[in-house]
C-alpha cells in the first residue's frame, strides 16, 4: 500500500512540475546564449556580413553560439529584420531549431576569432560571418513564415525603377551597375537612360507647367517612364593613413522618388570599411551594396502601404479656351467613376492637370481606354502621350498647342 501511495505521490509531482514548465522553453532552448551582433556591410546581393558576439563554456560553445548569434541578428533586430510582424515571430518557433541548429548551411564564410574574453565562468569570443540572406529568406518563404515579395506585390505589382547619379564617370556608373544588380536580383524592372527621344520636349514642357520648380532628375524619370527613380546624388572618396600605410573609404548618399508625385519614398547612405587598396572601385561596389540594400527595402515599404490609396498618375488635358470649364467637370466626373483621390495640380485658359490614385489600373495607357469609355462630354478624346504613370491628352477638335499658360501660376 505505501509502495503504491509513493507512486502515486511521485506521479502527482511530475505532473505538477509539468503543468509548471514554458511551453516556450522547448522552443527556445536551441536559441543563441549571446543576442549581441551588428551589421558589418553588405558584400553581394544575396549576403551580409554580420559581427556576433558568442557565448558558452569553452571556446568551440562559444563559437557555436556567435553562428547562431549572427542568424539570430538578421531575423530578429537590426535595422531591417526577417522577421517584422508579431504573426511571423510567433510562427517561427515551429522551425526555428532546424535554422540554429543546422546554422552552418546559412554561412558562407567565417572569419577567426577577432576577440576573445573570460567572465566567470564563461567565454566570449567575436567572429565576422558572412551570411547567406537570400537562402534564410528562402527557407522562411517556403515554410509560410514570411511573404515573397511576389505575394506582396500580387495586387499591386512592383514599381519599376529608374536609377539616375549626379555625374557621368566612371566612379558613379560603378555605383549605378551595382544598384541595378540589386533592382534586377528582386525582380524589379530596370529602366535605362538612352538618351533623348522625340517625347522628351513634349514632357519637359507639360512638366514645366505642373511643377515649375522641376530637377532633371525628375524630368528625366517622367521621360523614362518608371514609376520610381533612385538618385545617386554624393559619393565621397576619401584617402588618409594608418601606422604610415595609405588607405582609402567610399561613402554613397542616395533618395528615392516616386515619380509622378516627386514624393520622397527613401533616403540612406553606405560607406565602405577603410582599406589598404589601390583602386576606389571596390570601394565603391561596398558603399552601393549597403546602400542599396537599405534604399530598396524602404521603396518596397513604401510602395505596398500607398498602394491602397491606388496607383499614382498624372494627367494633363488641353482643350480649347472656350470648352474648358465643360471639359473639366466632364473629365473630372470620368475620373470620380474610377477613384475618389482626385487632386487638382493646375487649371489655367486651356489646360488642367489632374494628380489620381486609381486602382487596377498598370499604365497610362489603361488609364486612358479607361477615361475614353467614362468620359461623357461630346468632345473627341485623342491621347497626344502615355508614357509610365504620366498621360496627356487633348480633348476636342482643332489645334491647341502645348505652351506655358501664366495664369496658373499667377
């Protein structure tokens, strides 16, 4: 009888014990000892290069730890992580132990112990690993963990890209190759300025009229047609010395537009680590690499949460002096059956120009078979250019010249 009342008794406290145990415990017990890590550089496309600290009992513990340590920098912190939603961070704990604990399949490369220290009864020792981004992202992309960037953009599409610098050399064509890259490896289109075509004056002027206060960097992303353009607008090339040895830094500054609006989608910087080299264009490949890393994430980020006011397009209509005020209300009611976002940019003697966000709608093209089947004025609509998310139209017969009305800006 006491045999069975101590079993009894033993059973009642490994049920309590159990009853008593973090079911998050199972989850996290393959996590990093040592959390600490930052970002080093961006070396390719598809790799970063972290710095993680590691932690264990001896050096070969610490070492395993500082590999898990760097994983669990880029899913978790640093400025852009895998990991962003608190759906996404409660649903890695289902695989998370098949990263950490098969963590050497996402490193590429690993440095030595850059340092090594002793605190009680632990070891800490720092290690440069560079880690393979793209294969992690991948895995959590397959498990349902995360969106790929095509499901995001499904109802919305990718914004194409235009990428413009400050200078024609060779320094910043270096720069613009390597942000290409980046664009092309995430499946964005890629504009590329081939000079000058016979729809450029026409823009410029109709440009000039909405936005007096244009760029040519801006000018030259209407005339490409992207939906975004990057500027490259400063790279620094510094030079010094360290114990008599020459070295050399890159440091790269670019913003991000959204093209129709010139609204301010992104802006970051990138510099290189100093080194003993002869040649800035290694250099320069580090800077854009970190850059473009950071520049492309906020357009992204950008791209999806405006979305839902629709896409951005520009409109401009001319019409002879006489029908204006009818064309407007008749083209501002076609422009109502699409979309609620309507802003007004310019309104003069014979020509307005029109800001929408509108929805299922890719180009200006469509938008305007769109506005061909909603407009209800009598008038005849011929488009003069559609060219991105810019559209020009004339409305009603004769020949009404595209030129500067003064009155808009009076």
């Amino acid at each position: 009888m006491n045999k069975i009342r101590l079993i009894a008794f033993m059973l009642l406290l490994l049920a309590n014990a159990c009853a008593t145990v973090d079911p998050n415990a199972l989850y996290d017990a393959c996590l990093p000892k040592s959390r600490q890590a930052s970002f080093f550089e961006s070396t390719y496309t598809g790799e970063t290069m972290v710095r993680a600290t590691g932690k264990g009992y001896s050096v070969e513990e610490a070492v395993e730890d500082s590999k898990k340590a760097a994983i669990w920098f880029l899913m978790f912190a640093g400025e852009k992580p895998l990991l962003k939603s608190i759906e996404a961070k409660n649903n890695i704990k289902s695989v998370q132990c098949r990263i950490f604990d098969h963590s050497d399949q996402y490193i590429r490369w690993q440095s030595d112990i850059k340092s090594k220290k002793k605190v009680g009864s632990f070891t800490f020792v720092d290690i440069l690993f560079r880690i393979d981004i793209k294969g992690l992202s991948d895995f959590l992309i397959t498990q349902s963990i995360i969106e790929s960037v095509e499901e995001i953009s499904s109802d919305i599409g990718l914004p194409s890209i235009a990428v413009l610098a400050q200078k024609d050399d060779s320094i910043n064509n270096t720069a613009i190759s390597v942000m290409k890259e980046y664009l092309l490896d995430r499946d964005y289109e890629v504009f590329i300025n081939e000079g000058h075509s016979q729809t450029d004056s026409i823009i410029d002027k109709v440009s000039s009229l909405i936005d007096s206060d244009t760029d040519k960097f801006y000018s030259m992303a209407l005339k490409l047609g992207s939906d975004v353009y990057i500027k490259i607008k400063d790279i620094k090339l510094s030079k010094g010395s360290a114990s008599g040895v020459s070295i050399k830094k890159v440091s790269l500054m670019a913003d991000a537009y959204e093209t129709v609006t010139n609204k301010q989608l992104g802006a970051t910087s990138g510099s290189s680590p100093e080194r003993r080299i002869s040649s800035y264009e290694p250099l320069v490949k580090e800077a854009t690499h970190m850059t473009a890393d950071k520049i492309i994430s906020q357009i992204q980020k950008c791209w999806i949460k405006q979305s839902k006011s629709g896409k951005p397009f520009k409109l401009s209509i001319f019409t002879s002096p006489d029908n204006k005020s009818l064309v407007e209300r008749d083209m501002y009611s076609a422009l109502k059956k699409m979309t609620n976002k309507i802003k007004i940019l310019a309104s003069g003697k014979n020509q307005i120009s029109y800001l929408a966000y509108i929805k299922n709608i890719n180009n200006a093209h469509e938008l305007y078979m769109s506005l061909s089947t909603n407009y209800s004025g009598s008038e005849m609509i011929e488009k003069i250019l559609s060219k991105g998310a810019f559209l020009i139209i004339k409305v009603g017969e004769g020949d009404y010249p595209i030129e500067m009305d003064q009155s808009i800006y009076q």
